[in-house]
C-alpha cells in the first residue's frame, strides 16, 4: 500500500520544524503549516486540522494510507475524520504512556493534551473534534496500550469506560477483521530511549519491544491509516529520539 504523508509541524500552537525529520529520506509529503495558530481554541487549531482530514480522506479514498506526523495527540482526531469521510469505520488502536482520557471534569491540570482520546469517543468538550467534523468513535472500537501514567480521576474513567486495554508486548496476537486507524505517541517507549518529549515516562517497553511489536501488529492487520505523535526537537536528546521515531514508524509502515 502506498504510504501518502503529511507533516503538521507543530505541538497545538508552537512550532516545532524538526518534526519533518520523521519522514524517510527522499519520500515526498505534504507540509501543513498554516502562520496563524494563535492559540490553542478550537478554532485556532482547527486551522491544522481540517487540512488534515482532507488529506486522510483523499489518500484513503484512492486507496493510499495516510501517515499523519503531528507534535501532539491533538491531530489524531482529523485522521480519523478523514478516515470516515472516505467511507470507513476503522479500529482505533492507541499507544500511548498516558491515557489522554481526562475531560475538563478530570484533568488536574487543565491540559489539551491529555484529552485527545476522551474527544475521539465523544466525552469532554466536542468543539475541537466538530473543526474535522469526527463523529465520535464507539469506546468498544478503541484499543489502549500501555497507558501506564494515568492521573487519579482518569484512571477511573478509564475503567469505567469501554475502552479495551492491553500491553505493548500483545500488539502481535490482536488481529481484527476491520481496517485499523494506528495511533503512536513515542513516549509509549520507555523515555531512556526516547528521551526528548514533554513528558517523559519511565518504566515503559524498550524500543526494541515496541518495534518488534509493531511488526507482528503490521503483519496481522490491515493498517489504513498511522498518527504519529512526534518528540520536542528543543529539548536534549531530540536527534536521539528522532531516530527512534524513525524506527517505529518503518516498524508500523515496513518497508
């Protein structure tokens, strides 16, 4: 299958252009950079996302994946707005170290960026996931690996909620009969390896695990999209984590 590629080089509103370094060399991709995200409203960030969901729905349309890399979580949601736009109805398989399943009930902190999943099954504030026009996804339909940072309030929510969750190292034997929308934030791998990201965390699977498991996961299903979410090439270590970002892409695509 052809990998079709866009690049949103920004973490919500903050630039960040190292994030093209996640495409492999000499492949072509679509950079989405529009100047005025000016703050985190939906409206801002729908800047973003609406192109987004545009590009996913061309290239699913014409049988192409699209491979979204973004700096957060956030740009999921037109992913698979674009993915249902073209007509499917896919799995959400979801790796992640944290939940991103607070709503502004739950969250300590207030934080968009722990909220990204709770919007894609409808919980929460729906003005972000109504810029890509996602309708929300069935919690039965989403799969949450790894997850091992949850805050307090979202630990309950996630166990009351009918999210399926499992371990990185299971990736190989979930196989479904549906296409699968593949949702990979790098800090899923434990942050000795992955060390330039916002909010490291510890205690994690290795690279190597998580790649070998994204293998296996390729060779069962079939992957009709992939969002990336993508490492802080400010801070130390980013040419590290770079690479690692590099591996579990080609892990998830092949090739």
């Amino acid at each position: 299958m052809e990998n079709a590629w866009i690049v949103t080089p920004y973490f919500f509103d903050q630039p960040d252009p190292a994030l093209t370094e996640a495409v492999p060399a000499a492949q072509p991709y679509l950079l989405n950079a529009p100047q005025a995200v000016a703050d985190r409203s939906p409206a801002a960030l729908g800047l973003l996302h609406r192109p987004i969901a545009a590009f996913a729905r061309d290239a699913a349309a014409r049988g192409a994946r699209p491979v979204s890399v973004a700096g957060d979580c956030g740009a999921s949601l037109p992913v698979m707005a674009g993915l249902q736009q073209a007509g499917l109805a896919p799995v959400l398989v979801w790796l992640d170290a944290h939940g991103d399943f607070n709503t502004p009930q739950t969250s300590p902190s207030g934080f968009l960026g722990g909220m990204p999943l709770a919007m894609m099954v409808g919980r929460g504030d729906p003005a972000l996931a109504r810029e890509s026009s996602l309708r929300p996804v069935p919690e039965a339909d989403v799969w949450l690996i790894d997850a091992r940072d949850l805050d307090p309030l979202e630990a309950e929510a996630v166990a009351g909620s009918g999210l399926n969750r499992s371990a990185v190292w299971d990736l190989p034997r979930l196989a479904f009969d549906r296409p699968v929308h593949l949702h990979i934030d790098n800090d899923v791998v434990d942050a000795r390896d992955v060390p330039a990201n916002n909010y490291p965390v510890p205690d994690g699977p290795s690279l190597d695990q998580t790649c070998r498991a994204l293998a296996g996961f390729k060779a069962a299903n079939r992957i009709a999209a992939v969002s990336f979410s993508g490492w802080n090439g400010r801070l130390k270590g980013a040419g590290r984590t770079a690479r690692a970002c590099a591996r579990l892409l080609q892990a998830a695509l092949g090739g």
